[in-house]
C-alpha cells in the first residue's frame, strides 16, 4: 500500500490561473481615463471641425446666414480650380517652401555638428540657438519689418554690402517680399531642428568616432561616414516637419507684408482668410483648405517614399 505525502499532492495539484486579464482592464480604463480630456479636446476642436470643413466645402455656407446653406456640389472646387489667385497663392506657398526648407536642414545639422563637438560652454550655445523659437510670431513679425526697415533698418547695411539700394526695403520690394520673409522665418524657427539633431548626435556612440580617428579618418570622413548615415532617420522626420510647417505658411506673411506688395506673398492659407472673412463664402474657403490638406497629405507620402526607397537602396548595399 502505498501513500502520497501532503507534499506531492500538494505539487501535484494544477496552479491557480493568473490574474494578469484583470489587471490589464484595470490599467486600460485608468489609461483612457487619463487620454480622455486629451481625446475630447482633440475630437472637438480638430477632428470636429476637420469634418464639418470638408462637409461645408460642398454647400454654398456663408458667415452671413446660418447654417449650411444651399447644397452646390463641387462648384466651390470648380471656382478654385479656375481662379488665378489660388494658382499663384499656391505657387507662392510652394516658393515659400523652397526658400526655407534646404537652409532650415543643412544649417541646423551644421549647428548641431558644432555645438556638439564644444566641450565646454555648450549649455550657452544651446540656449542661444533655440531661444527665438521660443517668441511669438507677433513678436518675431515686428522684430524683422524694423530690420527690414528702409534706410534706418539693420538690414540697410548688408544691402549697401550687397550692392543693393537701402531705400528700397526688402518687403516693399516684390521680388524680395518672400525671401525677407523666409530670412525671418529660417531665423526663427532653426532652433527646432537644431534640437532634433542635437538629441541625434548624442546618442551616437562616441567610441565609433575615436575608432574612426585611429584608422586615420579625418573630421570631414567622420562626419560623412558616420555621422550623416546614422542621423538618416532624424533628418527624414526634420524634413518631412519642415515642409508641412512651410506649406501652412500664415502669421508671418499676415504680420510682415498682409500678402503684398500687391499679391506677390500671398500664400494659400493668406487667401483661405480672406475668402472666409473678407469675401464671407465659408463653403469657397473650406474648399480651398480640403485642397490644401489633399497637397500637403501628397507631399507628405511622396516624401515618406523616397525616404524609404534610400533606406532600402542603404542596407542592399
């Protein structure tokens, strides 16, 4: 006869379920109670009025009257395909965005190159390059039409240096309008790049720069070698913001030239407002916007492609 100790049936016995299915519920509801106010506020003021533009793009919708107004199909998109205004309004947005993209690149990965290679002092350069970012467009508008000012201007000085005539200020000048305005915007908004590529190079291992210095790399190998392929990724996401934040152009054309001389600056968001609350035709507005969205989403993806063919093109080689 055999007997079984308390210990082996004990052993024997199946182990109690895990009590993780009950935990998790918890901490998901505690999760969505915390992302609540976040989601209501996003679905009221972003997602909310997203879909009530696109809807009122088909409806003759006024700030006059109330409500929708009468249904006018794609007649507000027609009118903007055939208005010359929306095509120079564009083309000027695109300008815009040519102007500031490349230098708003090169030139913060430049800084941020430099600025991590100081070894002390590097808090002072850091704070100097992002501090404007930090203004408000009003404050950074009036700051630059003073530099750009006609005669007394701080601007009037690198004109004589240039050859130019310093009575002729830069904004009042329609060839020159847009690239003052880019001037102004590269300046004050370079501190954001900078610090994505800032926080880029410091997670590159320092000792695959000192093994590169022993095989005899000099600065300009290392930077081309390993540098610039480990920062591929930053410089996608910087260039893809970049280039969604010049084609919303707005504050500083408004604050700088208000779309003048004549139209020469006036950029598609510029037109969107005055369509809206000059012309009172929100259903020509709204158009207008889902046009604008359409072009950006477009641009985005093409870009988003090209930066994933190089990736794959990078590791088959």
């Amino acid at each position: 006869m055999t007997t079984t100790s308390p210990t082996a049936s004990r052993s024997a016995a199946p182990a109690a379920p895990p009590r993780s299915s009950g935990l998790s519920r918890t901490r998901s509801t505690k999760a969505w109670l915390f992302l609540a106010p976040f989601v209501l506020f996003y679905a009221a003021f972003m997602i909310g009025p997203t879909v009530w533009m696109m809807i009122a793009s088909f409806f003759n919708t006024s700030t006059v009257h109330a409500g929708l107004g009468s249904f006018a199909g794609l007649a507000n998109y027609v009118e903007m395909f055939t208005r010359d205004d929306f095509w120079s309004s564009l083309w000027h947005t695109l300008q815009f965005t040519l102007y500031t993209v490349p230098p708003l690149v090169v030139l913060s990965f430049v800084m941020a190159v430099l600025t991590n290679r100081v070894a002390r002092g590097q808090w002072f350069f850091r704070l100097a390059f992002f501090l404007p970012f930090i203004l408000p467009s009003a404050t950074i508008g009036l700051i630059w039409v003073f530099v750009f000012t006609p005669t007394n201007g701080l601007w009037s000085l690198p004109a004589q240096l240039l050859g130019l005539d310093p009575g002729t200020g830069m904004l009042s000048d329609p060839k020159t309008a847009m690239i003052g305005i880019a001037i102004a915007t590269i300046w004050w908004t370079i501190g954001f790049n900078f610090v994505l590529y800032l926080a880029g190079l410091q997670e590159i291992p320092r000792e695959l720069y000192e093994a590169a210095a022993v095989d005899g790399a000099t600065a300009w190998q290392q930077i081309a070698r390993i540098t610039v392929p480990l920062l591929a990724r930053t410089t996608a996401l910087v260039i893809l913001l970049q280039i969604i934040a010049s084609l919303k152009i707005f504050d500083q054309v408004y604050l700088m030239t208000a779309g003048g001389p004549g139209i020469s600056t006036q950029v598609t968001l510029g037109l969107i407002t005055e369509t809206a609350f000059t012309d009172n035709r929100i259903g020509a507005a709204s158009a207008a916007s889902v046009l604008l969205f359409v072009i950006i989403i477009v641009i985005a993806i093409l870009q988003q492609l090209i930066t994933s063919a190089g990736a794959k093109r990078g590791e088959g080689s």
